[in-house]
C-alpha cells in the first residue's frame, strides 16, 4: 500500500500543483517517511525475534536473516509503476495540445502556431 502511494503520490502532486518541482519534495518526504515507518517495523520485529524463549543465538540469527530483506515482488512492482507512470506521462503529453488551431485551407502560407495554454 505504502509503495504504490509514493510511486503515484509525486505523479499526483504535478498534476494538482502544474509545478515540476514538487516531485523532487514529495520523493524527499517519501524517502523520509518511508525510512521511519522501516526502523518501527524493523524494531517491533526484533524485539518479538528476541522475546522467545529458549533459542540459541545461531538459530535465532538464522530467524532474523529469514524475516529480514526485501521482498522481490516488490522491486518488480516498482519497476512497473515507474514504466507505467513514465507511459502515462507520455501519452499525457502527447494528447494535451490538441491539434494546432487554424486551418492551411484558407489561403495561407503560415503553419498555424500551436496554443499550449
């Protein structure tokens, strides 16, 4: 749930606030966020590995290595989100001008200028 909320909450935030920057803010504050809600699973997830009973260090070593690392699913999800955010941004703006305004019929020599805004 986390993941998919800071791989589109930056994509959001552009397109609410038009302003490119915000993405660099956002991505820090997910960074941040993400880092802090780690250590609290992290913690809580040793201190249940160092409350049961009567286990050796090796097998309870053994414990933490298994609980410990990153899913791969995850890393594949990521990887997806940002190419589809990437293709969506594309199409996005591709699709946004529109048609150049004026017509080549009338008589004119002049490529019509394209209105972004």
């Amino acid at each position: 749930m986390f993941a998919l909320l800071y791989a589109v909450a930056p994509t959001l935030a552009v397109f609410i606030t038009g302003d490119p920057t915000v993405v660099v803010v956002s991505k820090i504050l997910a960074g941040a966020s993400a880092n802090y809600l780690y250590y609290w699973h992290v913690k809580d997830k040793l201190q249940r590995i160092m409350s049961i009973p009567n286990m050796d260090a090796t097998a309870r070593a053994q414990l933490v290595r298994e609980e410990g690392g990153v899913q791969p699913y995850v890393l594949w999800l990521g990887a997806a989100l940002q190419v589809a955010m990437f293709v969506i941004g594309l199409w996005l703006a591709v699709v946004s001008p529109g048609p150049p305004e004026g017509d080549l019929l009338e008589g004119s020599e002049e490529r019509p200028t394209p209105k972004f805004f």
